[in-house]
C-alpha cells in the first residue's frame, strides 16, 4: 500500500477544546480562553493553541528563532520576558491550509510552563488512536544506510517516494561544503533523468542576484522552509525560481532546512509537476524522517569534506590515502617519480618594495598558475615552501609520459603567469619569474615527521638534489634545468650544459636546460 493509498497516514486535525482553559507560567496565568483549539498530528503529542486576544502578549517579546514545517508553515517564537523564559511559545503568524483554523493562535512549550488547566484541574486530552507506520522508518533503517555516497543516498530517497506514490518530479539537495573554492554542492534528480546531477555552488555564486533572490537564501538565513501550491488562479510567485517552475508544468514547490548536528543549514526541496501536488500525509511522512536523513547525509559530506580539506592541504593522492587509514609514522611506500623544485625569482626584492597585500596577491597568482598548472598535468603538489613548490610526477606510465606532463606543466605555467604578467605591466609592478629543477629518482612517499606531527610528503637524496638543481636556474640563466635522470626521458628539446657541482652533493652532474 502506497503513502498516497494509505488515507488513514500522516494527518494534522484541528478541533475546539471545549472547555475554558488556563496556561500558568511563573506562578502566574498568562493565557486564559474558552475558545482554544487542540491540534492532533500524528505521532506528535497533543498541542492546544490560544487565540492571541486571550493571550498576555504584554508579558511576550519576540524571539528571532524560526522553526519550519513544509504543510503548517513557518513558526514564530516568544520568549516570557520578565521571568527570561526563552520560547516559551509559538505562533504560525501566516500558517498554511493545514493550520488554517490556528493561524496567529499562540500554543505553549509544556516544558517551560507550569501546566494547562481545566478549573483547578490539569487538562487532560484523549489520544487518538495509534497512526499507522511511516513507510520510511523502514526503508531508512534497512536500505538507506547501504547508500556510499550523497548522490546515491538521494536516489535512492528518490526512488523510494516515487514507489510509495508520491508525485514527485524532482528532487534537489543542497549541502554547505568546508572548501576554500566552493560553498556548496547541489544534487539534483529528475524524473526520467539519466543520474543525479551534481553542481558546484561557488562563493562568488552565492552573492549573485540568483541565489539572493531564491528562497534558498532565506533558508540559509534561518527563515524556516517555503511551501507554494502553483496550481489554481493566481498561485503566489513572490521567488523567480517559481515563475520559471510554473512555466515547466510545476504544481506544488517545497524547500526545507535539513540541519546537521552543528547546526549548519542544509536544503531538501521537491517540485511535483502532476495534478494535486503533494499531500499532507507525504510531507508529514518526509518530515518526520529528515532529521534520521539529515544525520545519513551529514556522515557522507563530513567524509567528502575530510577528503577535500586533505587534498587541499596534503596534495590529491597523499590526502586520499590519509583518508584511507595511511596514518601511522611510516606509513608510506618507496614510489619512481619526477621531483619538480621550483622557486619565485626576486621574491625578497618584492616582498621588501611593496605593501603586503600586494605582494600576497601576486604570490597567490603565481601559485595558482604553477600549481595549477601541475595538477591539470598530472601531478601531485606536495607542499610550499616559502615561494617554492615541491611535487612530483608518479612514474606510473614509464618515464617518457611521466617527461611529457612535467612539460605539459611548465608550458602552461608559463602560459598563466603570461597574462598575469601583463595585467602587472598596466600596474607597473614586477613580473613574476620561476626557475624549476627537474630531477628522477626513488623516494620515500608516505607518513614522515614526529610522532604528534606528522606531514605526508617525499623524502630522499632525490628530493634534496632537485632542490641544488633548481639553485643553480639563475646562475646559469635558465629557466629549467634537469638532471640527466630525467633528460633521459626526453627527445627532443634538450641541451646539455656540461657537468656542476651541487652544493652538499657528491660528484659533478651533468645538467640539461629544455626549449619550452
């Protein structure tokens, strides 16, 4: 039996109290009223509301919280200002359909007030009978947790309502992500869709007049959820977005905060574009799961962040396998790789003759530009150093293709700060140089440091001698030079400028500069 079959589901109902009620607080009544209404929603106690006109609205302030529900509507709250009882109570001031007949009421938190009363008596309010299971208590304690990822924990939600009957055509997640280049991710499914669609949301984006003018902002903001019913003559189009989903055939637009366990405010919305849209009973099934689903969701994006902030700060493949359990002081394995060493020339001149934020600012671009350029390349950058970058090329596909990405790498470093370097000539500031040194060899790629701090990085002579290489770049007045290590992976573009010594190195090296 489908949720949409199951008439006797999820169901909010509303009826008069019958008798004169009275809310104590403090020792005091603050709420006194034969006209209270009780509402009755499945699997939630009993809760009486109060007309406000009944209601000591002088002893309440305003307090900025807000609480969403996607079929009674947003939650304003109260505190009790002179005993400094904070949300003490609530109000649907603009609720939806389903809260229509205690629309402005007032209803008290139980915990916070000293009772309810009949005359001298507590109120005591019958139950109704036992509700029928939620469909998707089962289905998330038994098949959501075998998800691995957001995505298919989204398509599997998916394809779950869509076999309970609900009319869905779209479901959209939106996660906040702890990455220096992105705010978020959405994950977007369609019916009919290949695969769930994942988009970055960058933080640029996210002060576009787009995003500002989206009910997702004023979630974000803490303003609770949105529901719009976009059928029937004149449905309220007060967001863009819902303009361009009417003209799409949408007929009913929800968007709920899903929160983490640190309170971080994340999105689930659903579009329906069948006649009718969603039902309560939908919504208060969904509902009643999303702070289960929440928490699913939470351990795949804490995992997704752990990676992202370790690719960011180990390099890609040390921080996946940091992530992997490589955590241990010596952890790590002997790899064949291109060592690439290279250095901002004039750095101490610039940092010296220009204010610092200017300097930072072309220390930036040039890491954007190098490092960048490396690991659209196929490389790994392991770490900075002052203005120096040290990464390396895995000899995975023999030497050659490992030759050619180092390559690839310097021509489109050299590419970038190009253009960098002409938007600083307008500015009459100096223009960013590099020397790079070219070295292949055995390293140790793994766990190395003390026993509290630990850095996963590169060690061996290979290392400390692509370093001495790249320090005699200026002396020689190239840009490159290479060891023969790793000229001997290279065919054409080579010359070979005779034998130096590299200073703490034994014996003289032939070196190699390289026609870019």
């Amino acid at each position: 039996m489908t949720i949409r079959q199951e008439h006797e589901g999820y169901r909010v109902s509303i009826r008069p109290a019958q008798e004169k009620l009275r809310v104590e607080a403090a020792g005091q009544a603050i709420a006194e009223s034969n006209r209270a209404m009780i509402m009755f929603e499945t699997r939630l106690p009993p809760v009486i509301y109060f007309p406000r006109e009944d209601v000591a609205m002088d002893r309440l302030q305003g307090n900025p919280a807000i609480t969403h529900c996607p079929f009674k509507g947003n939650a304003n709250y109260f505190d009790l200002k002179d005993e400094n009882i904070d949300r003490i109570c609530w109000s649907y001031e603009e609720g939806f359909d389903e809260a229509a007949l205690v629309r402005d009421f007032i209803a008290f938190d139980n915990v916070k007030i000293d009772g309810i009363f009949a005359g001298a008596e507590p109120y005591q309010i019958a139950q109704l009978p036992k509700p029928p299971e939620n469909p998707l208590v089962p289905w998330l304690l038994q098949e959501a947790w075998q998800a691995s990822s957001i995505s298919s924990t989204l398509d599997a939600l998916a394809t779950k309502l869509r076999a309970e009957g609900v009319r869905l055509s779209r479901l959209r997640l939106f996660v906040r992500t702890l990455n220096p280049q992105l705010y978020g991710k959405f994950y977007t499914w369609r019916l009919n869709g290949d695969a769930i669609e994942e988009t970055q949301a960058t933080h640029k984006g996210m002060l576009s007049e787009e995003h500002l003018s989206s009910p997702y902002a004023r979630i974000i903001d803490g303003e609770g959820g949105i529901r719009r019913k976009l059928e029937g003559d004149g449905p309220l189009l007060d967001f863009p977005v819902l303009h361009e989903l009417l003209a799409q055939g949408a007929t009913d637009y929800v968007a709920v905060p899903m929160n983490f366990s640190d309170g971080q405010i994340n999105i689930l919305s659903l579009v329906s574009n069948e006649s009718g849209g969603f039902t309560t009973t939908e919504l208060g099934y969904l509902y009643e799961v999303l702070p289960h689903l929440g928490r699913l969701i939470e351990a795949h994006a804490q995992r997704d962040s752990a990676l992202t902030l370790l690719q960011t700060y180990l390099g890609r493949n040390a921080g996946q396998r940091v992530l992997s359990g490589n955590v241990k002081r010596g952890d790590g394995q002997e790899i064949d790789a291109i060592i690439w060493f290279s250095d901002l020339r004039d750095s101490t001149r610039m940092a010296d003759s220009m204010d610092r934020e200017t300097y930072l600012e072309g220390l930036d671009k040039y890491f954007d530009c190098v490092a960048g350029a490396i690991v659209a390349s196929g490389g790994e950058v392991l770490k900075f150093i002052g203005d120096a970058i040290l990464a390396i090329f895995p000899v995975d596909d023999g030497l050659e293709q490992a030759c050619r990405q180092s390559i690839s790498a310097l021509r489109l470093a050299r590419e970038g700060l190009e253009r960098v370097n002409e938007e600083r000539d307008k500015g009459n500031l100096p223009r960013l140089r590099f020397g790079t040194g070219l070295h292949r060899g055995r390293i140790l790629y793994g766990n190395i440091g003390a026993e509290a701090r630990l850095d996963f990085t590169v060690i061996g002579p290979p290392v400390n001698e692509a370093s001495r290489i790249e320090g005699l770049c200026k002396k020689l007045g190239e840009q490159v030079l290479t060891s023969k290590a790793f000229a001997d992976g290279v065919q054409k573009g080579k010359r070979s400028l005779g034998e130096y010594e590299l200073a703490g190195v034994t014996n003289s090296w032939e070196l190699f500069g390289l026609d870019l």
